[in-house]
C-alpha cells in the first residue's frame, strides 16, 4: 500500500495529471489526463516505447481522459521514479 501511496503522490504533482478521486485506495488508483492535452492512448504508447507497461485505459468504462493504474510491493521506488520521470517528460 504504501509504494502505491508514494506513486498516487508523485504522478499527482506532474503538471496537467491529477489523481481522478480522492477516496482512499490500497493499490489501484485513476489518474485523470485531460488537462495535460494528450490522450490516454497516446501516453500509453509512448510509456510502452520507453519499455514501460502503462495503466488500463477507462475510456469504455465511461472515464474519458483516465487510466487505471496498480502498484504492489513489486515495484521498487527506483521503478516508480521511472514512471513518474516518463510521464513528465511525455506530458510536458
């Protein structure tokens, strides 16, 4: 729970990326893209370019601009910064 806490914190400081609720979670958050002007497909992508499984994308779900993502005690810090530096870079 807590990797999952620290990467929710980190992608919701990226400018134009925000956490889509504000409820409490364990491992699964929705991260809300639509004021970074990319859509979810094309971030998507470009993460997977990098080597890096993106999230699930929401849009069928009725949550346009958002996408899943699920983080456990497999993923290192090191591998959230990397996540957290992609999108920065993509979004930026």
């Amino acid at each position: 729970m807590q990797n999952a806490q620290y990467a929710a914190k980190k992608i919701n400081d990226i400018r134009g990326v925000q956490l889509k609720f504000e409820t409490p979670f364990f491992k699964e958050f929705v991260v809300d893209f639509k004021d970074s002007k990319m859509t979810v497909k094309a971030i998507n992508k470009k993460l997977l370019d990098k080597g890096i499984f993106e999230g699930s994308d929401l849009e069928k779900e009725g949550l346009p601009d958002c996408d899943l993502y699920c983080v456990t005690e497999i993923h290192t810090k090191d591998k959230i910064d990397e996540l957290v530096d992609a999108l920065k870079a993509i979004v930026d």
